[in-house]
C-alpha cells in the first residue's frame, strides 16, 4: 500500500517538530547567571584567527543542576564571524556554585589584515538537567574582546 506523498511529509513534520521541542525550566529552578567572555582577535595577515570563549554559568537555585552542553555561534556580524563551537560537559554544579568553560573557536573574514573594531554577536546556548529532566537556556549578547 502506497502511503500519499502529503500525509508521509505531515508525518515527518510532526515527527522533527517533536525531536525539536526542548522543555522548559522547571518551575521550581531559578534560571542559572551565564557570562561569555572573549579573547582578542588578531587576523594578522591572514583571513582565520583562534578565539577562546569562556562561558561561565552559575547555579542560582537552591538545588545542584548538571550542566550538560555549551554551543556558541555568531549572529549579524558584518567584518568577521566565527565557526559554531559546542562542547560535552557534564558536570554538577552545587547551589551558589560557578563553572566556567572554554571554548575554542575559528574567527574568519573576508579581508586580510583587518582591524577587528565590530564587538562580538554571539548566541550561547546551555543545556542543563535538574532530576533528569533537560531544559536550555539561551543567551544573546555583543561581546567586547579581551586585551
């Protein structure tokens, strides 16, 4: 039996929609404090550049969540961008308690020698687990890079 091309496309979407959907906090833990931090870029005379990202989260809830996964990535940049950058954690973090992770990503450009004076864009997103139930939190912000 030959399944029509409209109902298997519907059954895909609902399909990829529900691998999508990510819970939410849950209501009895506060939403963690979460800082990214750039290193300075130097093209030099080239078109890449390393960039370290550290990304510090804190636990503000009065309960330990595991921090699980930290993915960074550029949005509306316009002299450089960097490549997405992502990370396995698992790590507890206690009440009260700071982790910070680095990351470590490719800046690129299309000119050579370029004086980085655009401020970072970037997007981070976090991944924790309170009582084995997973919740993201996403963070958006321009970044001034480092000395």
């Amino acid at each position: 039996m030959m399944v029509p091309m409209r109902q298997l496309s519907l059954a895909l979407l609902v399909l990829v929609a529900a691998g999508c959907a990510s819970s939410s906090r849950p209501a009895s833990v506060s939403a963690p404090e979460i800082a990214v931090q750039a290193g300075s870029i130097f093209f030099g005379s080239s078109y890449s550049a390393p960039l370290t990202l550290d990304v510090a989260v804190r636990n503000t809830a009065n309960v330990p969540l595991r921090l699980r996964n930290v993915r960074i990535d550029a949005s509306g940049m316009s002299q450089y961008t960097i490549a997405p950058v992502e990370r396995i954690v698992n790590q507890t973090l206690a009440p009260g308690e700071t982790k910070v992770v680095s990351l470590f990503a490719t800046a690129y450009t299309n000119r050579a020698r370029l004086n980085v004076t655009e401020p970072l864009s970037v997007r981070a997103l976090v991944e924790l687990d309170y009582n084995g139930q997973r919740f993201r939190e996403v963070v958006l912000r321009p970044l001034v890079s480092g000395p």
